[in-house]
C-alpha cells in the first residue's frame, strides 16, 4: 500500500498543486513510479491523495470556513489530477494514453525517456475520502471529488473510536458498489473493544469491505498505539480468528 499525498503533512509545504498534476507538472514522478511498481512485481494498492475533502490536507478545494481556494485546487482540478494519474500509473501504449488525456482536455504524457509503451503494472487505485466533508458543505462531499469509476478500482474512507459516525459509514457505503477498504481506522483516545466489536459487526455484514488498514502511526508513543489499548487489542484478535481474515499478509 502506497499512500501518496503532496506534502508531508498538515501544516507543511504543497510540493505541487492538483491543476498541476492534471497539467502534466508531475508526470516526470508518476512515470517513475509506474516503471518501479512494474519491476516490483507484485500487486500494489496506491492510496492517493486521500482525506481530499478534509480542509487540513493542502489537496483540498476549501478552507475551513467553507471559501473555496484558488482555481488551482478547485474540485473539478482534483477529479482532472486524478484522472491523469490513473491512466499513467495503469501504463500502456503512451499513444492509447495520450489520447484519453486529449478527450479529457489534459495535456499529453510529459518527459517519458523514450519508448511507444508504459509497463502495465498491478496496480489499484483506492479513493478515500472522509464519509463527510470537513467542512461539512455540499460541495465539498466526497462526491464532488468523485473521478469517474473507471478511474476508481476500490472506494473506502477511515475510521476512529473518536468519531465513531456508524450512520454516515453506511450511507457512505451504499453509496458505491466497488470493493470497500478502511485506509486507516484505529482506536483512539480510550480503550474501547465496543467499537472494535461494533466496526467488526460492520465489516462481516458488508460482504464488499474487502481491506482494513490499522493505523498504529509512525511515533511509537503516538495516540493509536495498540499497546495503549489492552482490551481492545483482544478483542481485534478476537476478532482476526474468523476465517473471513487472511492468516498472514503472505
């Protein structure tokens, strides 16, 4: 699982904007990663730009009192960026590619090294957004970023004790019929194996949530650590032993 974001969290420096990317700024790093998803060989899942509709990440087209930001990061902007993304890290003949681009009015593929065709790689988009937008106005929903589902190969969202909306989590998933992933879910703040009972109820009775990502964090005192959360942590294992789970990530 790649997660891809353009900058390295809230707060830090924009490495490149969503028109940007749409326009062709970036192709030079989606090549590259298309080539060594290629030669890794293996299925790789890319979490890209996820949360777009939370105002925190620099990829969303608002600010937190609901005033949109510049032209460069409007929604329409995100769903182009997207788009040209996909159809780069998917590969293929560069002419099949460049001439979805022109039908979408995005420049063609920019400063390949040579060569008519792009490896076609195991790849698998996932589009993760939040169940609500934040802020939570109309047009910033996670429909209106919403590229297209041939450019989607999984939908899913994240998921926390904290904010355990179980109501909007349905409504979100009857929402699409592709396979569903929990990009991040993990408990929060209080140890509290209701909520794994309860999201594990979810996930045996929707038949598409096909992937759950735990989310421990890279700081090892950090607030999701499973060491904070005894009864909790049993209650995933707990959990784990249906044979609806993998024994092993393999």
């Amino acid at each position: 699982m790649l997660h891809i974001s353009t900058n390295h969290g809230y707060g830090e420096p924009e490495r490149i904007t969503p028109r940007g990317i749409a326009q062709g700024v970036g192709d030079s790093y989606l090549l590259s990663l298309n080539r060594k998803i290629a030669a890794f060989g293996e299925p790789v899942y890319i979490r890209l730009m996820a949360e777009m509709n939370q105002t925190n990440n620099a990829y969303c087209a608002f600010n937190r009192d609901g005033s949109p930001r510049d032209a460069a990061h409007s929604t329409r902007q995100f769903r182009a960026a997207w788009k040209r993304a996909t159809l780069i890290l998917r590969g293929g003949p560069v002419a099949q590619i460049d001439a979805k681009l022109s039908k979408l009015h995005l420049p063609p593929v920019r400063g390949r090294d040579g060569g008519d065709e792009l490896p076609e790689p195991q790849v698998s988009m996932l589009w993760v957004p939040q169940t609500e937008g934040s802020p939570p106005i109309p047009r910033n929903s996670a429909r209106a970023y919403w590229p297209g589902s041939q450019y989607v190969d999984w939908v899913g969202t994240d998921f926390y004790s904290r904010f355990p909306n179980f109501g909007k989590l349905e409504t979100f998933y009857r929402g699409f019929s592709k396979p569903f992933v929990f990009g991040e879910w993990a408990l929060w703040g209080a140890d509290n194996p209701g909520f794994v009972q309860q999201l594990f109820r979810f996930v045996n009775s929707h038949r598409r949530v096909r992937m759950m990502l735990y989310n421990q964090g890279n700081n090892p005192d950090g607030p999701f650590r499973l060491e904070r959360y005894p009864r909790g942590r049993a209650a995933i294992r707990h959990a784990l032993h249906s044979s609806r789970f993998l024994a092993s990530a393999g």
